[in-house]
C-alpha cells in the first residue's frame, strides 16, 4: 500500500485469519481510544443477518468503542447460531480490549447461509489486537472486501 489513512483516537489492524484461504486479508479491528458517538443505516428487508441485529441493538444507545468485521461469510440466513457467533466474535474483542461487550460492534459480508469459523476468529482478534495501530485503516477497508469484489 502506498499510503495508510489515519484517523485521530482511532487505531485499527487487518489479519489473514484463515475465513477466506491463506493469502487474503479477511479479518479487521477499528478502535476507538475514548468512547465515540457512533450510528448505523440499515437495511428495511424483513431478513437481517445477525451482524445486523446484534448492531441494531447494541447502537441504540449511540455508543461504540470497536468494530470487527470480516469478510469470506456473511453470517446471514444462520439463524440463532449465527446471532450467537455474533456475540461471541464481538465478546473476544471485548475481552481482549477490557471493554463492555455492548460497545463492540461486528460486521460481515460473504457467502450467505454459512456459519462463522470460530477458530479463525480465536486466532485473529487476539493478533488484531497485537497489531492495533494508527496507520491500520487502509488495511482493514481491504480485509472488509466482499468476495464477489475481489
């Protein structure tokens, strides 16, 4: 890359975490270093992916500290399994960054129908952490890349 963006209190990092193969970057952290004033747009159709809800709860109170997104599933049409890979995804990140779970968000774009690999999100979140730096934005809009893009 020949030049990283950067936000001002914000670091961020991408990963290969194993969701899309070896060789691509599918796994990406934004934090926030105080807490921020966050909102979301969403979609209308009956049919939510549980990234999707679990985001429509947790920003009714207009607050977040992290997003983690992935790219390769899109944890859509999963069901109660998925809302819980949600949550769980989410809560790792919490863990790792000592926040509230609610302040974490999650976002996921892929193949419909397939359900999140919980090892890949083990493995990654705790080297996304490790990563975390002012410089990482460029990175994680590569690692958020749906497959269809790509």
């Amino acid at each position: 890359m020949s030049s990283e963006l950067s936000i001002q209190g914000f670091k961020s990092a991408a990963v290969k975490s194993g969701i899309r193969g070896r060789d691509r970057l599918d796994l990406g952290l934004i934090f926030s270093e105080v807490p921020a004033v966050a909102a979301g747009v969403f979609t209308t159709s009956l049919v939510k992916a549980a990234p999707v809800l679990l985001d429509m709860e947790r920003l009714a109170d207009l607050k977040a500290r992290a997003i983690l997104v992935n790219s390769g599933i899109a944890n859509a049409c999963t069901g109660q399994p998925g809302i819980s890979s949600a949550r769980k995804t989410a809560a790792m990140v919490a863990e790792a960054l000592s926040l509230a779970e609610e302040d974490v968000l999650v976002a996921s774009t892929g193949v419909i129908g397939e359900h999140l690999e919980m090892d890949c999100f083990s493995r990654g979140v705790p080297k996304l952490v490790e990563k975390l730096s002012a410089d990482g934005l460029t990175s994680v809009s590569l690692a958020i890349m749906t497959t269809d893009t790509v």
